[in-house]
C-alpha cells in the first residue's frame, strides 16, 4: 500500500493499545489539529466499565481518527469493528495501522458524517459504538444518535461510549438510551449509555 507523503515519520502522532492481545503495540496518525486521541487513563476507565460486553463485539467507530478506540476493543476481544472517518491521511494510516497489526477484523472506510454516509451492509447490528468526534462538535453526537436509531443500526442492549467538551443527557439526544456512567476529568466528558429500544418512532 502506498503511504502519501502527509504520512511520512515526521507527519506521524504516536498513540499506544493498553490491554488485550495487541498490548503496548503503538498506532501511527497524522499529526492534524483535530485528531486527540482518548488519554490512556481514559481509554482505561472506558474498558473497565465496559468489561466482558467488549468480548466478540460488533464495533462501530464512527469518527475514527488515530482509531485508538477501535483497535484498542479488537485487541480486548471483539469480533469486528468499522473504522469511519474523513481524512485521506487517516484512512491511509489506519490501513497501515491494520496492516502491522496483521488483524482482518477492521472495516476502514472513508465517511464524512453526516455529509456523506457510507453504506454499511450489516450482517448484524452494533453492540459497541464510540462516538468521539472532533472535540467541541456536540451536535455531530446528536446527529450520529439518531442516524444509529432510525436506521435500526444498534442491538437493543448496545453500548454506546460518547466522549465529549460538554455533559450529555440522554433525554437530549432523542432516542431511548439509558446513562450507565459519566465521568469528568481534563475538560473531557466520558459517557457510558445503553440503547435498550429499536429504531426511533
């Protein structure tokens, strides 16, 4: 595969996996203003509130990013997971990214929700879902919410992990879903929700 040059060494951030398999290997991303991935601390918070659910999990992430989120569930256990985001340059270090981890269980594909949203064929519905998109952009949450509900996306004990500069309140996103944990911590929100309905009315 053909890295472009905005993926050279001197271009690439740094991000480390903290658990499962794929422990201590490091992923590559470009060096853009918007791409942060998740503090280790919290990447270690989220996967201990999560628990055994992440085990042979149908992933969704859907702004992607370093794709620390992830590769970080594929490496705990889960069975699949959709890696979407906007940049070229990421989609191309996500591949490689894959590559290295010589893993086939990550679908990267290249999406600008919601300007442009990809086709998923769905054999099955999500159970895991990460929703982190650039900090300070709420509203793409809210939209990624009920584009997950309407188009029946999600299982009905999904679980969802938003990630966010400001709290959440479920009742706000306009879909059934129930607030397992919060935290705050740095300027970041993290939440835990649970989806316990099918598409929105």
């Amino acid at each position: 595969m053909n890295i472009r040059h905005t993926n050279s060494p001197k271009h690439l951030r740094k991000v480390r996996i903290i658990g499962g398999q794929w422990r201590s290997r490091v992923l590559s991303f470009p060096n853009l203003p918007e791409l942060r991935p998740s503090k280790d601390s919290t990447r270690e918070t989220l996967f201990n509130w999560i628990g055994q659910h992440t085990k042979n999990a149908n992933c969704l992430d859907l702004f992607a990013g370093s794709g620390a989120l992830g590769f970080e569930a594929l490496s705990r256990g889960a069975k699949h997971c959709v890696l979407i985001d906007r940049h070229p340059a990421t989609i191309d270090a996500l591949q490689e990214n894959a590559r290295r981890l010589r893993t086939t269980q990550a679908d990267i594909i290249r999406g600008h929700f919601p300007r442009h949203i990809p086709t998923l064929d769905l054999n099955t519905p999500f159970s895991l879902v990460f929703l982190d998109p650039p900090f300070k952009k709420t509203e793409l949450i809210y939209q990624a919410a009920r584009w997950l509900t309407s188009n029946q996306l999600l299982t009905n004990d999904a679980i969802i992990y938003i990630e966010s500069a400001q709290t959440i309140e479920p009742h706000d996103i306009t879909c059934n879903w129930t607030l397992y944990r919060h935290q705050y911590r740095g300027g970041v929100h993290s939440h835990l929700l649970c989806s316990s309905a099918a598409a929105e009315e």
